[in-house]
C-alpha cells in the first residue's frame, strides 16, 4: 500500500516536472518567436528606409541623365522640347528618346530601378512589389526639377513574420545650376549661357554703388523673377511667367549687333514678340540697357 503511494508520488512528480517543462518551453518558444519578430520588424524598417534613401538617389540620377539628354536634342535639332513631362515620361518608362533606345539611359528606368530594389530584398528573404507606380516631374522652386515616385509598396517578409502596405511618395531634387540655358542655345549662334544662382540677391545696389550689379553682369548670374520664364519653360521654349521663373541679362559685347535700345533681360531680349525698351544706367556699361520694371528689380534709378 506504501509502495503504491510513493509510485503515485513519483507520477505526480514526473507529471508536474514534464508539464513544467512544456510550459517552459511554450513560454521560451512565445518569447523567442517575439524576440524573432520584433528582430525581423527592425531589419525591414532599416530595409524601408535604405529603399526610400535609394529610389530617391536613382530617381535623381534618372533625372540628370534626362535633361542633359532633353539639351542635347535641343541642341541636336534647333528647336525646343514640346513638352518636357511627355520627354521625362518616355525617358524614365522606356528608356528611349522619340521611341529610340539611348545608351546613357540604361539602368534608370522605373523598371530598372524597382527590378534592382526587389533582388536587394530578395537577398533579405523580402518580397518587394511595387504597384501603380506614377512618375512625374515638375518644379517647386526656380533652382531644382522634382522628381515624383508615387506607388503603391507592398513589403513582405517570405516566412510572414511582418509585413508593409503603403503608399509610398518619393521626391528626388535636382538643381539646375551647370545645365546650359535652353534659351541660349536656340536664340543665339553658339553662345552658350550655363545657369548658375547670383550670390547678390537684394544687395545689387548698396548706397549707389553698383559694384555686386556690375560682378551679376560680368559673371553672367541668373536671379529668380516671376515675369520670367522657369527652366522647364526655357527647355520648351515658353517664354510666359512663371512663379519659378529665372533671368539673366544678355551679355552684348558677345553679339555684334551693338546698337539696340531692346531691355537686355533676356527673356525680352530674345522674345521677338516683346518689343519693351531699356535705358542706360549711370556707372554702367553703355550697352547695358534695361526697362523700368526691371530697374526696380535690380535697385536702380531709371
């Protein structure tokens, strides 16, 4: 009877011992598959963000390469780009150029560069797809073109430890400054004109003297006007204003024609339609003609 008892004692010990156990080891497992998670949660976040900082450098690159492309047709035809967006569009979908492939594009379309990101993730055992993506490009300033990546992202880790769905918007900047004036290549017989931010804005004319007009002058500077034309206007030859709008004066000694009274702003310079006329400045070039408006922008007494 005494045997019998302790042999129950035993079980019970063996069972509550076995049961700890599994619990133990149910605890561990829970634990463990949370630390698991939590672990894998982190990598893909430190994934999503090394994705966003890429797109934005490819985007910018893509972006580059087409504009240097959309000036060299420029220049290639004589004539301007109809429609920069329609350019962009083709360039950065097809990798083509008036529906011819162009070398210096390969590698930068939308398909290259969401191809690219989904071998990244593949080597991280996550799925990346992209959805309705949408590229677009336009102007928030006078010194930079946006890029716009809008799509929708679906990340997924392959053993559905975590997951993302979002709509993802990327906006990549690239500046204008270095590019060569789209204006200049088409109004005048190979004088080129590179865009490059005046370092004298509001401070042309400091107490009459007009030293920092005279250096924007000479060292061919652009300013921002909204009577101007943007940079994305100048590639189509649209000379309107715009609030992104950039001139520069016209630089005479470099035409032969010397006797005009023409404004030397540029974008009336070269509008054949824009007959406004400038007056000569004290202290300044005889050439250096300008119209009263621009005299206000510039902090001149006409």
């Amino acid at each position: 009877m005494l045997k019998n008892k302790k042999s129950q004692i035993f079980s019970l010990i063996a069972i509550a011992i076995i049961m700890l156990l599994f619990v133990s080891y149910e605890v561990y497992s829970i634990i463990y598959e949370r630390a698991a998670i939590k672990t894998r949660i982190k990598t893909m976040d430190n994934f999503l963000f090394s994705l966003e900082q890429d797109l934005s450098r490819k985007l910018y690159i893509s972006g580059f390469r087409i504009i240097f492309l959309a000036e060299n047709e420029i220049t290639r035809t004589g004539n301007y780009i109809p429609s920069f967006q329609n350019f962009f569009e083709e360039a950065i979908s097809n990798g083509t150029i008036n529906g011819q492939v162009t070398e210096i594009l390969y590698g930068t379309t939308i398909q290259n560069i969401t191809e690219d990101i989904q071998e990244k993730a593949d080597k991280m055992s996550i799925i990346a797809n992209f959805t309705n993506v949408k590229v677009s490009v336009s102007q928030e300033d006078p010194w930079n073109l946006v890029i716009y990546f809008n799509a929708t992202l679906n990340l997924t880790d392959k053993r559905n430890l975590a997951g993302w769905y979002k709509n993802e918007t990327i906006k990549s900047f690239v500046s204008i400054e270095g590019f060569e004036d789209p204006l200049y290549l088409i109004s005048t017989s190979g004088i080129a004109r590179k865009i490059y931010r005046t370092p004298y804005e509001g401070n042309y004319v400091n107490e009459g003297d007009k030293t920092n007009l005279s250096s924007h002058l000479e060292n061919k500077y652009y300013a921002n006007n909204t009577d101007a034309p943007s940079f994305i206007h100048r590639i189509e030859g649209n000379l309107q204003a715009n609030p992104n709008g950039i001139e520069t004066f016209v630089y005479i000694p470099e035409f032969s024609a010397m006797g005009f009274s023409k404004s030397i702003v540029d974008h009336i310079y070269f509008n054949l339609a824009d007959n406004t006329q400038g007056s000569t400045i004290l202290d300044m070039p005889s050439w250096f003609k300008i119209d009263t408006n621009h005299c206000l922008r510039y902090q001149l007494t006409c």
